[in-house]
C-alpha cells in the first residue's frame, strides 16, 4: 500500500476526527493524527475480526476516522489529568 494513501485517508480521516472533536490543528498534525488513527482504529477492528485499512476506499476512511476520534479522546484525558 502506498504512502501516499496513507498521506490522503490519514489527512481526510485526522481533519474530519478533529471537526468531530472540535480540535484545530493544521495540516500536518490532521495527517498525524489520521495515520496514527488508522493504525488504532485497525487494532480495534481486529479485536472485533474485522478488517482494518484496505486501502483507498470508504471502508479504510471510516476506520481509520473511529481511530482518529478514539486517539484524540485519549490524547484529551490524558493532556487534562496532568494539567
């Protein structure tokens, strides 16, 4: 799979997760944040025996968007309990 797929979803994903969450960030943590967010929102899936990202489809997106979002909650916490 290309980086650059990773690069599209991760962005799309990280810029969507971040409006769901109402935090603002740029471009290059959106693609951060939305790659991590693919990798958790995988290691969710498999958990449950689905499967994680595929590719460029909407499957991969809606993974990797349920990671973004579970990935920024626990950045949250975690920012809050130490401030």
């Amino acid at each position: 799979m290309s980086i650059i797929v990773w690069i599209i979803i991760g962005g799309l994903a990280g810029w969507a997760g971040g409006a769901i969450m109402k935090q603002e960030g740029g471009l290059v943590r959106n693609i951060v944040v939305g790659i991590i967010g693919a990798l958790v929102g995988g290691f969710i899936m498999s958990l449950f025996g689905a499967q994680g990202f595929t590719g460029f489809n909407l499957w991969s997106f809606v993974v990797a968007l349920l990671g973004s979002i579970v990935f920024i909650a626990i950045v949250n916490f975690l920012t809050r309990r130490a401030a």
